[in-house]
C-alpha cells in the first residue's frame, strides 16, 4: 500500500463479535483498503477513524461498544488505531501468512484447481500434490503454496506428508490412487481429512484401509464423501463445499463456528 497508511487492530473483545483479538485493518491514504475487523457498523466506524487520523487527528485504543456500533451481535471492542510503523504492514502481513493452516491437496484437477483458488482467503496454505507432470503446474493452481509432482505411492520422497494439525483432501485420478494416498497419510496427525467419492466407493476404501491395518476409528473418521451437503455438482460447487466444511471444523476445534456473523 503506497503512501501513509493507518492500522487498526482488534486489542479485545467483550460478549460475541465476528472478529477476536489480533484481527486488522489497515487504510492508505489513497483510499486502499486491506484487511477486516468484522464487517458491518464495528468496520465502518473503524474506518470513518481512521480517515480522521490520516487527516492529522492522534491515534487511540478505546472501546467501540454496542451502545456505539448498534452490532446485532452485541459485542464490544478494543480497537487501536495509530499510523503504521515503518515495516508494520509487513509484518502484519507475514505473520498473517504464517499462521494460515497447511492444507494437502492430493489431485490437481478440476475440483482442486477450483478448491486452490479458495482456500488462501479463507486462511489455508495449499499445498497440491499430483503424479501428471501437465497437471501440477502454477498456471492451473493459483493460490498453491507449493506444488509437487511426484508417484502418490511414496509421499515422504516427495516431502508431501501432512504433519499434526494439516488438513489433508483427496481429489486424486482415481479410487485406488486415493487409498494409496489415505493409507500414507493416516496416523499423521492431520486436524481434517477428507476424500472425494460416493458412498459406495467410500465403503470400498474403508474396508481397504482397515485390511491393510488402519484402526476403524481413524477410517471412519475420514470426511467421505467429502464436503457440505449443500446439493453440490459443479467443480466450483465441490470446491466450495469443501472448503465450507475445513472451515466448520477448523473453528469448531478453537472452539468457534456455531454463529453466522452478518458483516454487510
């Protein structure tokens, strides 16, 4: 963002509000916006005081409570608001990309490609994984953290193993392809895994994985088929599906996810 810029961070949060500690917006003086403290009438005056400080006014972190900000949710919030440091930004912005989830993504074709393009904004690093050399390419994947190409058979050469707390979604060529995937990828750890296919195939797999010594528990623990059920049938749909469904989980293990939040 060119020029002087203003940020304005979550401090802390009182009651239920769409965004907690530590989320950020930041404002340049030529009107670029980047970033979000929850949307509605909390942002908009979030952003109306920001202007007042690019205009000269000091920066202050107070308290924008419901009396204030009329937010259905009734919340309140601490918000500090001050011009940016010299390489504050940044910092914000690589810290926010650190902290993005890793997501293994087996398979690099329509349904992945869509998936790719969605999960960045929704705060996953994918990672695609893919044995056909025209498939696992940038140009098709953008949003990949990174891409390998590689046989699905031998995971760990291909340093493409999910590690604790990875998600992992298997959107291989083919059935036996996935159970290969599936097969190495069990007992990672991983936070989600899920797996494209009908009900028929996923009663196929499981009794594959269980035959070659997973626990049933963990196998039947696998999303599949994977996905909302939100009557999905466009690769854009699954992919979007999908990514509703990591995003469920995700908050539900920190301890989130039951409140829709309208931010307009």
């Amino acid at each position: 963002m060119a020029g002087r810029t203003v940020i304005v961070r979550i401090v802390e949060t009182r009651g239920s509000m769409p965004r907690g500690a530590g989320a950020w917006l930041a404002l340049s003086e030529g009107g670029s916006l980047m970033g979000s403290v929850g949307g509605g009438s909390i942002e908009y005056l979030a952003i109306e005081r920001a202007r007042e400080v690019l205009a000269g006014a000091p920066g202050e972190t107070r308290w924008f409570t419901r009396d204030e900000t009329g937010m259905a949710c009734g919340g309140d919030a601490l918000l500090d608001i001050h011009p940016a440091g010299e390489g504050e930004l940044e910092t914000l912005l690589s810290t926010e990309q650190t902290e993005k989830t890793r997501a293994f993504v087996y398979g690099a074709g329509h349904v992945a490609s869509a998936l790719v393009k969605l999960l960045p904004d929704v705060g996953f690093a994918p990672i695609v994984v893919d044995d056909r050399p025209a498939m696992a390419v940038a140009e098709r994947l953008p949003g990949a953290a990174r891409i390998a190409c590689g046989p699905y058979t031998d995971l760990a050469t291909l340093d493409a193993l999910p590690g604790a707390g990875d998600f992992a979604v298997v959107l291989t060529h083919g059935h036996i392809a996935d159970i290969d995937v599936l097969d190495q990828i069990l007992g990672c750890g991983c936070a989600y895994v899920g797996c494209i296919g009908s009900r028929r195939k996923a009663a196929i797999a499981r009794d594959e994985l269980v035959h070659r010594g997973h626990d049933r528990e963990a196998v039947d623990a696998i999303c599949l088929p994977i996905g909302e059920d939100i009557g999905a049938e466009t690769p854009a749909e699954i992919a979007l599906a999908i990514a509703a469904q990591m995003v469920r989980l995700r908050a539900e293990s920190r301890g989130g996810g039951h409140a829709i939040h309208h931010t307009t």
